[in-house]
C-alpha cells in the first residue's frame, strides 16, 4: 500500500506528533508499505532551523525507508496565537501543493493537533480522488478556547464548522482517545467511521535504565530522590502548581524536582523559582531524543501534570507510556479522565490533586519512603507497557489506512463491472 502521511513535526524535532508518525511509519515500511511523509524543515519548539537544514521551497530525503519531503513554511517560536497560526496555514499551503505533486498514493492521512493540516491532507485527498483518514490529537478549536489562549468568535466559529466538516468528509477519523470518539458522536459524527487507536511508545528505545550518574552530577542530583517533569513547558501544563509543592519540601535537601523541556511558560517558570529561592527545582534545556532515556533514568518519580479544565480528561499525555515503559512510578496532576483511569487501571502511580501543592509533597514522600510501593509500580508499569505499545499501535492504525484504501478498490472494481 502506498500511504501519504501530512504532519508538520517530525524527527529530528522530537515533539508527540513528530514521534508517533515516524515510528509507526518504520514498522509500515518494515512490512513492506511505501509511506511518504509530507512535512516542514525541523525547527520545532525554538522557531529555529536545526543544523543541517534549510527552509527552502521543496526539498527530499530517505528517512530509515521513509521518504520524506519537506517544504518552506513561516517560522515561529512555540508560543503565541497569531505567529504559530501564521505557520500552520503556511504549512497548509506549501503541503496542499507538494501533497498534489507526489506518487499518487492509495490512502492520504493527516495529523492533528495541527489543524491546519488536516486541511491540506484533505484537500489534496479531493483533488487526487483518494481516500482521507483524519487522525485525531487534539480536539482544537476546542482546546485553545478551554486554555483561555482566544476567546469564542466568529473566526474560531467557523473554524469549528470547517472541522466537523472535515470529520463528516473523511472516509475515517482515528481517535486517539475514547473521549475524542465520545465528543464527536455527541457532535453529530457518524460513529461507525471514528477508531480509537490509542497512543504508544517505543519498547526497543524506552526500558529499564540504571540512573547515569554523569548527569546526575551534571545537573546537582546525585543522592536525591528525583520528581521529574519532562515534556513541553505550556499552558496546558500549568507547571506553577509543581512550584507550590517544591516550595512546601524547600528544606529537605533529599528531594529534587526537575524540568527538562522547553515551551511558551519555561522562561516564566525559570524567573519564579528563581523569585522563590527555590534551589530544589532544576531546569535542564530541551534534550535530543537519543538522550532522552538517559534523562528519564535520573528520574525516581514521573511527574505528568495537565491544567485543572474539564477538556483535559479526554486527553492521555504520550509521556506517561513511556514512562511506564521505563518502569518509572507516575505522580498524575490532571483532572480525573481517560488517562487517570489508566493509571489507576494499571496501577503505575497515584493521582495527586490540582488543588493541593500538599498532595503532592505527600506522595513525593510517599513514594521517597516506601520503596516496595515504588517497586510495585515500576512492575506493573512494565508489565502494561507492551499493551501500548508503538508496534501495537502501527497495527491498529493500519488497519484503518488499509480498510479505507480497500473500500476505494472495491468501489473501483464495482465501477468497471457496471460499466462492463
């Protein structure tokens, strides 16, 4: 099967999206698919070009089997409205034209939570007369008004109405989440074409890893118990809460908490713990990906924190399956949903409350002075990560490119026969 595949992210940027497409196109490729990948030059979360690239019109390279074409698009830091958008309707321009340019293919996707992208996919789908999947991230608009980032409009009205149009357009909508599926059959959306296909990790790349002492002494952690929080630094994370809790244990020199990312909040986040004295919080810049299990390893705690609105119990943070995939106890600051029911499913961590800095500082000593229960979670963390993981997710989601890709040709055959 040939499969076209729009995402603006992708390695080496190493945000969810960029990841969740590249693996699952590795095992698509592995078993003997043809996947073309249609995305920007690398310059995620900075807005700055990575070394090696430029931001040109149209550009080509082989990705482990993967074919990947890259176009120019506007660029932008990670943070603020009226720039990212400029650099996801560019993206949407300069893919719609590279999308109609290329092979044609047998099945076109498109990722969110990059709405915009989704456009071109579609559009190009349109022109190409082939089957559309839309894959489901994030329901946006919805999320950048429950963030408090816009507020209601008419602009973000007819966003909304473009949206469900592209839901009811496509041959089929990947889910990655039940909560998604669930708001959109409330919204009208036909329920037999929406397919949860949950997020995953990598199990050869995330597993149980001694602590590297050459960066626990790097970063000042050497003989302390390690919360950390890894991942984007925004909004939606509302990291000032774990400031709260840091500042409650300030004086016990055995806990550490640290912050390895960067987003919009990192600066501010930086500029208060500096304001509070708080000499118990590291910060560590954005990481590559390659060091990213050397990172999680410092870590004796996984801290996974979403802000405290109702629109986040539909969402499961990627980060906490690989987490579990490390065997590393979870502490879940987020609204009770889809992800804390895993969580208490599995039984990988505890549920601190948002509300709460004291929560927090319980379980970190919880977890700190009971290393049986530390213990416990790690095993049933890595007994449960297999069921998640990025192989079983690549079947599932092939299984919807190939339905749909399957459904064309059999509408094609019934096409010649009638016209026989």
């Amino acid at each position: 099967m040939q499969i076209l595949f729009f995402t603006e992210n992708f390695p080496p940027e190493t945000n969810a999206a960029a990841t969740r497409v590249y693996e699952r196109a590795l095992y698509w490729v592995k078993w003997g698919h043809k996947v073309t990948v249609i995305t920007s030059t690398p310059n995620f979360p900075h807005g700055k070009v990575f070394e090696g690239y430029r931001n040109r019109w149209y550009q080509v390279e082989e990705v482990n089997g993967i074919r990947v074409v890259r176009v120019k698009t506007f660029i932008s830091a990670n943070e603020g409205v009226i720039l990212r958008t400029l650099d996801f309707l560019s993206f949407m321009c300069s893919g719609f034209f590279a999308g109609l340019t290329q092979e044609k293919p047998d099945v076109i996707a498109a990722t969110s939570p990059q709405f915009f992208t989704a456009v071109a996919g579609w559009a190009v789908s349109r022109c190409r007369r082939v089957p559309f999947v839309f894959e489901l991230g994030d329901l946006w608009p919805a999320f950048i008004v429950a963030l408090g980032a816009m507020k209601p409009n008419l602009g973000l009205s007819l966003i909304e109405k473009l949206e469900l149009y592209l839901y009811r357009q496509s041959a089929a909508v990947a889910s990655l989440t039940e909560a998604f599926k669930e708001n959109l059959v409330s919204r009208g959306i036909e329920e037999s074409k929406i397919h949860v296909v949950i997020n995953g990790v990598e199990m050869s790349t995330f597993h149980p890893t001694l602590p590297d002492h050459d960066l626990k002494r790097e970063f000042g952690l050497e003989n302390c118990f390690v919360a950390g929080y890894i991942g984007t630094h925004g909004v939606a994370q509302d990291l000032t809460r774990v400031l709260d809790s840091a500042e409650l244990i300030r004086d016990d020199p055995s806990v550490r908490f640290l912050f390895v990312g960067a987003g919009a909040e990192r600066s501010m986040l930086i500029a208060e713990a500096k304001r509070r004295r708080l000499d118990n919080v590291i910060f560590v810049g954005h990481q590559p990906r390659e060091r990213m299990v050397r990172v999680w390893s410092l870590c004796d705690a996984a801290l996974i924190y979403l802000k405290n609105i109702p629109a986040f119990e539909t969402v499961i943070p990627s980060k906490m399956f690989e987490a579990m995939a490390m065997g590393i106890p979870i502490l879940f600051g987020a609204p009770r949903g889809e992800a804390v029911r895993i969580l208490e499913k599995e039984n990988v961590g505890l549920w601190v409350s948002l509300e709460d800095p004291e929560h927090l500082v319980e379980a970190v000593l919880k977890l700190k002075q009971n290393p049986d229960l530390r213990e416990q979670f790690a095993r049933n963390a890595l007994t449960a990560a297999p069921r998640y993981s990025r192989e079983t997710q690549a079947h599932a989601m092939l299984r919807v490119l190939d339905a749909v890709a399957l459904k064309r040709v059999l509408a094609s055959d019934q096409v010649v026969s009638a016209n026989q």
